[in-house]
C-alpha cells in the first residue's frame, strides 16, 4: 500500500496544482472555477518524446496509455524543475470505472512517493472515492462545472468548424481565445454573469459566424473513442490538427455526452439489475437537470443556425439501443457506437475511433459494433486507431491517409 501525502486546507493558500493536458479548451475554464476559491492551478503542456520515456519509467507498459501519458506529464513536468516539489500538487480525475483507468492514481502516487514523496496527488471525482481530502466539490461549485462544460463544448464545436474554412489562418484561434479570456474572467471573478446562457451563446455564435470562411467543400471527419485518446492532443498525436492539415474538418462530439453517460450508467444499472438507491435517485434528477441545460444549448444553435447543434442525448440514447444495450457501461460503453451512429446519422460518415491498445472494453464496444453500424449506414468508413508507446505516429497517420482516400472515392 502506497502511503501518500494529503492535500490539506493550508496547501490551498501555499500549492500550485498541476493538470494534466486533456481538454484544453473545457480546463482553461474549469480551472477559472477553482482559482475563484483560491487554488493556484496550471495546465500543463509538456507534450515532447520525454513524457512518454518518463511514463514509461514510472508505468508497466501493459498499464493503460492514457495512464502512461499523465503519469509521464506529471513525471516530466516535476523533472523540469520549473515546480518547487514542496509546492506543488498534482490532479487527477478519477470516476471509478471498471477498467485500468481505475489504478490510474494509484499508479500515479506510486511513482511520485518514489520520486517526490512530498508531493500530494489530488482526486476530482463526484463518487466520494476520497472524503478526508481537502480538495471538495461544493454544490456550487458543481453548478459553475457544468456550465464551463457547456460553454467548452459550444467553442470547441465553433472552432474547430471555423478553423477547417477560414479564409484568413487565425481568426478562429483569435475568437476561441478572446471567449476562452471572456468567460474565464466571469469564472475567476465569481460573476454570476455565466448564468445569462441565452445570450452569451448567441454572442459566442454570432461572434464565430463572423469569420469569413471559404465555400469548399471538405470531407468531414468524427471522432470518438476512449475519453482520453479522443480529446488530449498529446494523446492522438494531434489528431484534429492533421485532419485540418489534410483539408477536413474535425467533427468531435461533446463533453457533456460523456458527463451524461456516466450520469446515466448509474439509474440504468439500477433499472437493470432491480436495485434502486438513493444514490440512483439522485444521478437520476441531476442527468433531468443537465439534459435540461443540453436542450437550450441546441434550441438556442437551432435557432442561429450558422453551427450544427450537438447530439441530443436522449436520441443517443435510442440509437444505442438499436445496436447495444445500456447496461454496457465499461470504458465508454455504449457511447462510442451511439455516436458512431449519430454521427453517420449526420452525414458525418468518416468516423476514426481512438482507443488505447489493448483496451477490452473499446475493442469491443467500437471494432465490435463497427460492423454493424455500416450495415445501417452503408457509406460509414469506420476506421479505429490503436494509440500505445509502439505505435508510430507516422503508421496512424498513414491510417488515416487510407481512410481519406477511400472517402475521396
């Protein structure tokens, strides 16, 4: 049993906590949440060759890639001397999944008690996995989370839509960073200004509709996959950038899906297996509060009509049931398959699923039901890229180039 360092009401004031690069449009502004309670937090963007030789000092190569990378950030970053160990603090979501992810912080406090064994690991969860941290989500807080998920996934759509057809290369990275400023200060400064959705989607729409973009027609490309491959840059080797770079536009589903299907997972498997709890109760009322909050968010990209409005959960949801059932929830479970169809559905029908290699529940639950979602969708092109310390970027790559190709045809 490894014993680690406890992260304590003083280290709020004392320590800079560190966050791994997974989402760096939605954690710029989560971390706003936080810094308006006093946590001092910096995303990390170490992404060289020597966070993976880093990671893979510190991590069995049989271990999970996504839990090979973070470690490797964390790992890195702490070598570089830039941080003073006996400041610094390190963060790590956790939601208690029955896969490797689950030993992600265990592996993790395992190499920083070798190494740096003054350094706290901090956990982000909503399970209570750990109660005796001083590092506690308040309702609140929760409230403010969700709505930076929502506000994140509305930028992340508009930019990477804006970005594929700009005429001028940077207006879409100029608005992205100008919101990203904009609703991080309304976060910092404890404004409640965040709670005006109507019109700060409008603006934010109205303001990415502004950018001139091209009328050429562009093969569009989904992306979907185990949560960490599919968004962390670091991760997919920049995969929405080589995309941009071959001339298509990334199409990448929403955070909030994820956040739902987790939700969701808990009164489902009450549903299914006949036990229902308090507990499931509860997730059940908070997914009605946050698939209230989606529908506006798609009303309102409806009503402006310059972007193509998120997936609507509830028709995930009854996608999935055509393929696979919602008892399914190892890993991303029935989401991949879910969006894979909706995404076809769309006429988004070039589809790259990201998996970590050897991860069982994504091998299943994406080359299993590939099959099947081409059998409805005749002209999906399904192709499902395996990322580990092996694995060249320039063989994925060459992957995906294949795929390109037979889209053009």
């Amino acid at each position: 049993m490894v014993k680690s360092v406890k992260f304590t009401e003083d280290m709020i004031r004392t320590h800079t906590i560190l966050v791994p690069d997974m989402l760096p449009v939605h954690f710029r502004l989560l971390i706003a949440i936080f810094e308006n309670k006093g946590y001092k937090m910096e995303l990390l963007q170490n992404d060289s060759r020597k966070v993976i030789d880093e990671g893979l000092k510190n991590v069995h190569n049989d271990a999970c890639y996504p839990a090979l990378l973070v470690i490797g950030q964390f790992m890195d970053a702490l070598n570089s001397g830039r941080y003073n160990p006996d400041k610094t603090a390190l963060l790590i979501t956790q939601t208690g999944g029955g896969c490797r992810a689950s030993n992600y912080i265990h592996l993790l406090r395992k190499a920083v008690a070798k190494n740096y064994p003054q350094v706290p690991v901090v956990s982000l969860n909503f399970s209570g996995l750990e109660k005796d941290s001083a590092f506690r989500i308040t309702a609140s807080m929760f409230f403010k989370l969700l709505y930076a998920v929502l506000y994140g996934d509305l930028l992340m759509t508009c930019y990477n839509k804006c970005r594929a057809y700009e005429v001028n290369k940077g207006d879409a990275k100029e608005k992205l960073d100008k919101w990203q400023q904009r609703l991080g200060d309304i976060f910092r400064k404890g404004s409640r200004e965040y709670l005006r959705t109507k019109r700060l989607y409008r603006e934010i729409l109205d303001d990415f509709a502004s950018v001139k973009l091209s009328g050429e027609k562009k093969i569009r490309v989904g992306i979907v996959g185990e949560i960490y491959v599919k968004y962390s840059p670091l991760a997919n080797n920049h995969l929405e950038d080589f995309l941009i770079s071959e001339g298509c536009e990334p199409v990448v589903p929403s955070l909030l899906e994820f956040v739902m299907y987790c939700a969701a997972g808990t009164f489902n498997d009450a549903k299914i297996y006949d036990k229902k709890t308090a507990q499931s109760r509860i997730y059940k009322i908070g997914y009605k509060l946050i698939y209230a909050k989606q529908r506006e968010l798609i009303k309102i990209m409806k009503e402006q009509g310059s972007f193509e409005p998120l997936h609507d959960f509830e028709h995930l949801r009854g996608l999935a049931d055509k393929y696979i059932s919602q008892g399914v929830v190892m890993g991303e479970g029935w989401l991949i398959p879910a969006e894979m169809a909706a995404l076809a559905e769309s006429g988004v029908e070039n589809i790259i699923c990201t998996q970590p290699f050897g991860c069982l529940p994504n091998h299943i639950v994406a080359k299993g039901m590939s099959r099947a979602i081409k059998d409805s969708h005749p002209n999906a092109n399904i192709v499902a890229i395996d990322y580990d310390p092996g694995a060249t970027r320039v063989n994925q790559e060459n992957r995906i180039k294949l795929m390109l190709a037979n889209a053009k045809r």
